[in-house]
C-alpha cells in the first residue's frame, strides 16, 4: 500500500472537523467494509443476485447490445418527442 504521499494527520483533522452526518455515515461504512472479511455479493438480497445472474447469463450467451446502438435509441425515442 503507498502511503507516502498521504497526509494522514491532514486527514484525521478534516473528519475531526465534519459535522455532516451523511459523510460521517460514508465514512464509517468505508472503515467497517474495510475491517470485514466478506464479500458484497453476500450481503446482496437474492432478487438482485438473481437478476444479476440472468444478466450475466445473457451476456455469456451473446445477447447484448452496443452502448452506440441503445444511445441512439434511447436519442431518437426521447429527443424527438414533438409537443
């Protein structure tokens, strides 16, 4: 790990100063996730993992489309909608 230009005590001082609880929540998530020995996908309810499963599947399978191909769709569906 490079820690060489990181300036730990410059670090501590600005959470010292926080006083946003939204970042204080970030922040603490980051050290418990860092402290822990498990995987996220552990944690992930099973309609997402399933949904992530399928979508792999149909990935390995060849059924994907191009980012070009579903831009230019979403363009001409949503960008020429005439009022």
């Amino acid at each position: 790990m490079v820690t060489d230009s990181i300036d730990k005590q410059q670090l501590i001082n600005w959470i010292e100063e926080l006083t946003d609880p939204v970042m204080l929540h970030t922040i603490q998530s980051l050290k418990e996730h860092s402290q822990s020995n498990t995987d996220f996908w552990d944690d992930l309810p099973e309609p997402v993992k399933s949904a992530i499963n399928k979508a792999k599947a149909e990935l390995d399978g060849g059924a994907s489309l191009l980012h070009k191909d579903v831009m230019d769709e979403a363009k001409s569906r949503f960008l020429n909608i005439k009022s």
